[in-house]
C-alpha cells in the first residue's frame, strides 16, 4: 500500500488540522515517522488498513548514584551530578509542559486517583502525600516535614469518615493502614530534620526517605482500594453490554510482567546503561477498562504474547500483538473458529460511575472529556484498533512513550478514542530502547487473577 494513499495518511492529514487550531507550536511528525508505509502496522488507532492519529515521544532516564567520594574537588562535582539524576528518578513524575501546564505523569498516583471511590478525606491525605514527594524532590526539607504534619491531620482529623468508607469488615485492616501511614509520616519527618547539607549528605537522606515515603504511598493506595464499593463490581460487570457476555473480563486490577530480549542477544542501551532484559511490571485496570483488561490477561494466559515480536516502535509507541506482521492475520483467533474474537472500545469518562462502550468521547458529543486514566504516562497501555471501527480491537496493544512537551495537558489525542487500560509501574524507562523486532520471551500474570473471569 502506498503511503500517500493509506488511511494512515488521512487520518495524519485530520490530526495535523485539529493539532494546528490548538498549538502552531505543536510538531506534527510525517507520515513515514508514523510508520504509515506498512500496510500490516497496527498502530494506536490503526489496523492492517489504518493508523495512528497521534501519540508522543518521550522518555525518562535510570537515575544511577555509583561511588561517591568527596576525596577530591572533582569527585564532589561527579557526586552532584548522579545525585541529581537518581533524585530526578525518584521525584513524583508531575512536570510542567511548554505551555506552563502541569501533567501528573506518575503511574502510582494516576492508579490510585482512577479508583472509583468517593472520600474526600482520602484524596485529601493522597495529595498531601504526593505534595511531599515533590518536596523532596526540590529538597525543601520544611516544606516536606509541614506536608507530613499535614497529611498526619487529615488523617486523624477524618479517621472516622475514613473507616466508614472502607465499610465494618475492613475497617480492622484499614485501622492497621492508617497506623502505619502515619508512623511512616513520623519518621519521614525525622529523616528531613536532620541537620545535614551538602551533597553526599543530601544524597543519604534522599537515600533514606525515599523507600519510607513509597512505603507510604503503597499504604494510602491500599486503603483507598478497601473504599471500592462492594457492590461495584457486580455493576461494573452488569454495564458490560450482553453482545460481549462471551469475553473475557477483569473486575478489579491485576499485574502482569513481560519480559523482553534482543533477537540476537544485544544489549538494550538506556542512557548509556547497558541492561541484558527488558522486565516491565504493568498494572491492568479492569475497573475503567474490564473486557479490554479481562482480553489481555486471556491472552497472557494462554501463553500468546510468548515469543511475540514488538512489530513497531517509533518513537511514539512500542506496539506488540501481531500473530502474522508480514501476512493477512492480523487479530486472535480462539482454536478452532474461523473467526477473529474482537472486543470493544471501553471509555472511561472522570464525570460517569462507569465505562461507555463503542462511542469514543467525540462521538458521543463530549470532545475533550477528562478520562479516568488518562494517556499521559511513560508506558501507558493503550489497545489497537481500526481508526473507523470502534469495536475491532482484538490482541494488539501499544505501550505509549509519553512527553509532556509533546502530548500537554488537556490536548492529548488518544484520551477518549482510544482503550486505556493500564500503566507500566516498573522499568518503564527501559522502553526506551525496546526496538522493531525485539521479542517478548515471556509473560505472565503475577497478582489478580482472582477478579478475572473467562466470560459473563
């Protein structure tokens, strides 16, 4: 298929007109960047006869300390430099954009604020949480130790209203959480009162109060995961549309881990660091997106993706899925039918208590509609499919490789037209160098099969 005259092409030639009358500072790639010239490239939004509308670029870098020493001058200036770049790793991912807007771009925090669940208490200790991240991140050690005072208030102040959301039969679990939170909260606050200045030392309290605060973080998301109604699930499972009821669907979050290799054993060069694997850790959320989620945990299951090529990575996405790159077949067919399983678009809108099926936002006359998880982390997961056919994704998924700068807040193309279902929270970073024809080695589901489930 020629390039000019693919569907790729048109669908480039819509974006760049909708892209001109929001940014004349946004960048439109051609079409040969989008890899509009292979006819079988199912990109986001694409399928063997179409293409990506739009993604981003972009990319975060493996902060690495090594060995410091303050022997010499120029010891002390290597020190400042991996100082910097290991603090900028650990830093709540919140960037601002050329625009001046800020963009949460941390998986973690995406994931916890796409719970459906609704305690204002409980969002108020979050923010004030990921607020001392940031702190710590700008090294503005009073400023953190008043966010931990804070964050110890909102709790206290709110245990009440805290436990009566997680309801009676958690409430004994979500009382050892809050205990934890703010012993945690406690001795962050220690570790940012030490008197301490200059690199080296600088560098041995970020050390120390970074794993307490994931600790802490870890701790909030679980208590907020015990404030999912009991009842939602059996909602979510009932607003699934009964033309679907022979798919597979996932009723809460699972984790899955791929693990990648170059074909011929290179190594994956991310910043000058030379790794022999890939190994990402991905959250899956059947809660926004439950057939799309429930699909992907099958296919894992059934050992699909094992051995699968990555089929694109342009800089934009990486993009695996297709059981035949160079042929005709280019969806999953369950053994023995002659007929492709293909699945639904599934929207979550932040304004609706559940997802929408087979209507992107436009269509459904809400635009630029805010979604629950939002296309607008390294690694995101997003589901392929044709441009023009809502419901004709099937085993192909793309991993975005956001950049704030390129894809800013409110003006991102993929949110709404496009399955989220998912954030990559380990070694998303490595995607960097994930290339055309490197290979998934293996995949597996390492936590939440219980809230799968094979079919209605």
């Amino acid at each position: 298929m020629s390039p000019c005259k693919s569907t790729a092409c048109v669908a480039l030639a819509a974006v760049s007109t909708l892209i001109a009358g929001v940014s004349d500072a946004f960048v439109v790639p051609s079409a040969s960047v989008l890899g509009a010239s292979r006819s079988n490239s199912r990109a986001p939004g694409s399928s063997s006869s179409s293409s990506l509308s739009m993604g981003a670029d972009g990319g975060t870098t493996r902060g690495d300390f090594g060995k410091q020493t303050i022997a010499t001058l120029l010891a002390g200036v290597t020190a400042a430099a991996n100082f910097e770049s290991a603090n900028a790793a650990n830093k709540l991912q919140v960037s601002s954009t050329a625009s001046g807007s800020r963009v949460n771009k941390d998986p973690i925090s995406l994931l916890q604020w796409g719970l459906p669940i609704d305690c204002k208490p409980a969002r108020q200790l979050q923010e004030v949480v990921e607020a001392a991240k940031l702190d710590l991140f700008q090294k503005n050690w009073s400023r953190a130790v008043s966010n931990c005072s804070k964050a110890k208030s909102a709790m206290s102040g709110n245990k009440a209203a805290i436990l009566k959301a997680v309801g009676s039969s958690n409430e004994a679990g979500a009382t050892k959480l809050m205990a934890d939170i703010d012993m945690g909260l406690g001795a962050l606050q220690r570790i940012v009162q030490d008197d301490g200045a200059g690199v080296v030392l600088e560098k041995a309290k970020l050390d120390e109060a970074y794993p307490v605060h994931a600790t802490i973080v870890s701790n909030v998301g679980n208590l907020e995961a015990m404030m999912v109604p009991p009842d939602y699930t059996k909602k979510l499972e009932a607003n699934i549309p009964g033309d679907f009821d022979s798919l597979p669907r996932l009723l809460g979050r699972a984790s899955v881990e791929f693990v990648m290799e170059k074909p011929k054993g290179e190594k994956f060069d991310v910043a000058g660091v030379l790794y022999d694997k890939v190994r990402l850790t991905m959250v899956l959320d059947g809660f926004t997106a439950p057939v799309t989620a429930g699909t992907i945990i099958d296919l894992v299951q059934r050992g699909y993706y094992k051995n699968m090529p990555i089929t694109r990575s342009d800089g934009f996405v990486v993009q695996t899925g297709d059981p035949d790159p160079e042929g005709n077949v280019h969806d999953f067919f369950p053994p023995g039918s002659d007929t492709a399983r293909k699945i639904p678009l599934e929207i979550a809108v932040t304004e609706d208590k559940l997802p929408m099926y087979s209507v992107t936002t436009e269509d459904d006359g809400r635009g630029y509609a805010a979604t629950k998880l939002p296309f607008q982390a390294y690694g995101a997961l997003g589901m392929a499919r044709s441009e023009f056919e809502a419901d004709s994704a099937s085993c192909q998924f793309f991993w975005l490789l956001f950049d704030s700068d390129l894809t800013p807040a409110g003006k991102n193309l993929l949110d709404g037209r496009y399955a989220e279902f998912g954030y990559t929270v380990d070694n998303q970073e490595l995607l960097a160098d994930v290339k055309e024809g490197d290979i998934i080695k293996s995949a597996k589901v390492i936590s939440g099969m219980e809230n799968w489930k094979q079919s209605a």
